[in-house]
C-alpha cells in the first residue's frame, strides 16, 4: 500500500479496516486486532492495516519507532498464540511527518484464525468474539483451490475414519477457549469444519485424516515412519531393530519419542571433584525437534514414501521427503527467522497438542541441546525434494 492510501485510512475514523494504537503497552490487544482483519468478516479482500504511535483520531502519538518495537510486532505472527499463522507485513513509514509502526494484515485463506482459542473479528467500530453464526460464514468461505493440500478433501474418506471421542475428549477442550465452549451449542460437525477437520461440505480434510484418523494410512500411505537401527555405518550393515510406527500424527511423535529413548544409551564420568557426570549419546530434545520437523514439514502430496529414521553406530540419519518451502531455499536453510510452512493447519495442529512450543525454534533448540551435550552440530543436506538432516554422536 502506498503512503496516500494509508494516510487515507489512518484519518478514516468510519472504516472497519483500520485501528489504531498510540503505544505498545497492550500487546494483546494488538493481536485481537491482527486476528480480526485475518478474519475479515465483511469480506472487503484487502488488507487490514493496525497504526502503533497514532491516537484514536489519527493524530500522532509521538511514539519513538525502533527496530525492537517492529520486532515485537513481527513476532506475534510466529508466538503460536494467533492459529493459523496470519500473513502480515510490520513495517516503519513516516505519514504526514509522523514516525507509525504499520500493520498490514491479509484476509487469511482458511479462516476462522483464532487468538488463544477465540475467534476475533471486526465489523465497523465493533471487535469482538465472533457468534457461532459467524464462525459458520466464515467456515464457509473456504475454498478448496485457494488452499494449501493440508486443507485439501479427501474425497475417498467420511466422518466415521475419524476418530470423533479423541476430537471431542482431547483435541476440543484443549483448542477453543473453555467459555466458547460452554456458551457454544454447535453441532460436532460444525466444531470439526471450524477447526478444519471437515470442508463445508463435511468431507474430511488431509488433516482432518492425519490428526484424528483412525488409520491415515489408507488415505495418505506416506504417513508413517520408518525406523531402522543398524550395528555399524553401512545401510547394507545386520540390521538390530526396524520399526514402522503409523497412525494419527500425535501417536506417530509419542510412539517415536519412546523408541529413541530406548536406543539412546548413557555414559557416566567422573569429574575431577570426583562428581558423576551423565551424558546420553544424543540429547533427546534435540531428536525430538527434528524429527517432529521432518513430519510437519514434509510433502504429503504426490509421494507414497515416510520419514525415515537411521541409527548408524556413530550417527542418526532424518530423512523428510519434499525439499525446502515457500521463502525457505538450500542458501538460508536453517537460519534464525526464515521459516514457512507447507502444511500451516498441521503446525497448528501440533501446536495445540503440546509438540511445537514456539514456531521456528526447532533447529536452534535442537542446535542448542546438540553443543551443551557436546555433540557435534548436526549437518542438513537439503535438496529439491528432500531434506536429510545428520546428527553425529558425541565423541
């Protein structure tokens, strides 16, 4: 947007596109703002645009705009708070000779977008807590050409492949505000289209099938890992134990978690105060996010094959089918700050369920974890369709 359309809105005091902030001081608030226009309720199809450092009426606050208080602007997309992830632009423009933090937020292609399991929307002057008829229009307004394959249908599959005790006992309570579920007298089908499980036309979704499937298998026959142990460096080596662990993705991480731990042995030294140190051959956070990153990231479309998991007797190999996404290349992989995501609803997804503490920390934990238990740093070797990632034991 160009400085004479946002001048325009910044003094448009009857605009349901627009909301403005002198200052930083309610962060919380700003999200119900992003979360709002994400929605877009009204259906304008244009940006919503938040000012910090402007008052009520459009005049300046006078609000110093430094490169933290854009940081922390730009970071409420990737806090995990605000599900879907919203598409939104934090930038510095000077209007009418005064310094504005500029909020430009995009309609979101699956809504409804919830902050802290709560449906935020705005129409006119009001912002508040979407009505269940609200949730159900904006529900509706998906489009299965418009959205990433995670959201796709899964023609072949109906509601009873889904596992609904687990959605209504597990994944419910623990992804919509406890008061919106009290106060919420929705159909189960409807809570399952909201939370994506379901297109509006009841048909369940990729991820409707890979969270709550009763054997995801069927659908999406990649949807598994491959687990294989060896007894020396060569794949051709004897093989000590294999495993294919399928099922719901959720299964998929808690049954993997166990079986790493297994094979994981521990040392014990002594230090010179004749202190007993305890160090495992790979520190298992650090497996955990990775691997928890192969099956998030992965494709699911057009590849039958699993992640794949090799423990060789002086390293472990990760191996995710499909290659690098959206802004993410082979040049910046891994870097602080750049992250996209193939599968947006399943990063919620494993969001909700405890696997994923902040968006885009998993390669820096797992990097931390690797130095403190003085492993050495693992290595990625990232191609067009397929990502390795190799971690090498402590010496």
């Amino acid at each position: 947007m160009n400085d004479s359309d946002l001048e325009n809105l910044l003094t448009d005091a009857e605009s349901d596109r627009v909301e403005r902030k002198s200052a930083l001081s309610e962060p919380d608030r700003i999200r119900e703002a992003i979360c709002a226009f994400a929605n877009d309720l009204p259906g304008h199809g244009q940006p919503g645009v938040l000012f910090v450092g402007a008052r009520d009426d459009g005049s300046c606050a006078g609000l110093r705009i430094t490169d933290e208080l854009l940081i922390r602007l730009a970071q409420m997309r990737d806090d995990g708070l605000i599900q879907p992830l919203p598409s939104l632009v934090v930038e510095k423009r000077v209007l009418r000779g005064c310094e504005l933090a500029v909020v430009m937020v995009h309609p979101a292609l699956a809504p409804p977008v919830r902050f802290r399991g709560l449906t935020w929307i705005r129409v006119g002057p009001r912002r508040g807590i979407a009505t269940p008829d609200e949730e159900r229009r904006l529900a509706e307004r998906r489009r299965s050409r418009d959205l990433p394959f995670d959201l796709q249908p899964v023609s072949s599959a109906a509601i009873e492949d889904l596992d609904l005790d687990y959605f209504a006992g597990e994944y419910l309570p623990q992804a919509v505000a406890p008061d919106s579920l009290v106060h919420n007298d929705r159909s189960m089908e409807d809570r399952m289209r909201g939370l994506r499980f379901l297109t509006p036309d009841g048909v369940p979704t990729v991820l409707g099938i890979l969270v709550l499937g009763r054997d995801p298998r069927r659908f999406l026959p990649g949807a598994y890992v491959q687990f294989l142990r060896l007894d020396a460096t060569e794949l051709t080596d004897a093989v000590r134990d294999q495993k294919e662990i399928g099922g719901p993705v959720a299964q998929v991480l808690w049954r993997l978690d166990d079986v790493l731990e297994a094979h994981n042995s521990v040392a014990a030294t002594l230090t010179a105060a004749r202190l007993e140190v305890t160090r495992p051959e790979y520190p298992l956070p650090a497996l955990q996010q990775l691997t928890t990153n192969a099956v998030l990231h992965r494709s699911y479309e057009s590849t039958n094959a699993p992640v794949r998991v090799y423990w060789f007797a002086d390293r472990i190999e990760i191996h995710s089918p499909g290659g690098p996404f959206g802004q993410v290349n082979p040049e910046n992989f891994g870097r602080p700050g750049v992250t996209d995501y193939r599968n947006p609803h399943l990063a919620e997804a494993l969001k909700i369920l405890g696997f994923v503490q902040k968006f885009g920390a998993g390669i820096p934990i797992a990097r931390q974890s690797l130095e403190k238990n003085a492993n050495p740093p693992v290595e990625f070797v990232v191609e067009p369709n397929h990502v390795l990632a190799v971690v090498r034991r402590r010496s």
